[in-house]
C-alpha cells in the first residue's frame, strides 16, 4: 500500500496537543476589523480546540502527525 500525502495546508494550520486534540487559530480575524466589536476581537486571540466533527476530517489530511489515544 502506498504511503498516503499530508496535506500541507493542513500541516501549516493545526497541530495536535498533548492530550491528543487538534488546536487552530480563531477564525474571523483576517480582515474587516472595523466591524468587529472589540469583545469580538479579544475573544479571537490565541487558539482553540477543533470541534470532534472537524477534528475528525482535519486527522485525515495528517495521516502520519503522532496522536494520542
């Protein structure tokens, strides 16, 4: 069987934790931030915790990133 690709999009945006998890940046913080409120921009600092939905499909474009079980 061949080796499966990382999708390096992927690799650059979401890491894993220690515990396992996948963290990424806030979204909604690129541009227009005339029309955030400033709790709004605060709240988008740092990173936060993939959902297990969408933790589920970005593990699949990773194969090969060390997870916890």
């Amino acid at each position: 069987m061949p080796k499966m690709k990382t999708k390096s999009s992927a690799k650059k945006r979401f890491a894993y934790t220690a515990t396992g998890k996948i963290k990424s940046t806030q979204s909604g913080k690129q541009h227009g931030m005339v029309k955030r409120t400033k709790r709004q921009l605060r709240d988008q600092r740092g990173t936060t915790i993939l959902c297990p939905a969408d933790a589920k499909i970005v593990a699949q474009f990773m194969p090969y990133k060390k997870k916890k079980s």
